[in-house]
C-alpha cells in the first residue's frame, strides 16, 4: 500500500517514490530546480512560500516544499516506525 507523506500545506508525496530531499540553499539544488523548472518536471508545493526544501523523486520529478529538511526526513522515520510497530504486533 502507498504511504503518503505530507509535505507542506496538504499537499502530498508518495513515499515509494522519494529518492532524496536536500536543501534548496546550495547552489547545484538551484540549478536542478531551475533545470527541472524549464523542462517542466517541477512541481512547486510551497504555496507561494520560501522554498527550503527539494525532493528528489525516481521519476525525474522534483518536489518543492517550503519544509525544513529536518521535517521532512523525521515525518518519513515516524511513518517507517510506525507501520514497523504496527507489522510487528
């Protein structure tokens, strides 16, 4: 079954499908967002906030969130963990 993960401000993203999420502060993120951007292959989540955050996706699609990458990864392990616990009992 699909997990999905909340990434800002009801929008969602299928687990399965995450490769990575970096930060949007660095350069070579910049440019991957704005190559992703020009081939439309970027789908721009942060309802009209500060982008913090790019997820990386196996489908060549990129994610931007205007979540910290911290809360990003920890709302992914509380996902993992529960569903682990729940497998478990």
């Amino acid at each position: 079954m699909e997990k999905m993960l909340n990434v800002g401000y009801g929008n969602v993203v299928n687990t399965d499908k995450i490769v990575a999420v970096v930060r949007y502060d660095s350069a070579p993120a910049k440019r991957m967002v704005q190559a992703a951007k020009d081939s439309g292959k970027a789908i721009d989540a942060t309802q009209g906030r500060k982008t913090k955050s790019v997820i990386i996706t196996d489908g060549d699609m990129i994610v931007l969130s205007a979540l910290m990458t911290e809360t990003i990864t920890a709302r992914v392990a509380g996902d993992f963990e529960r569903g682990e616990k729940a497998e478990n009992e």
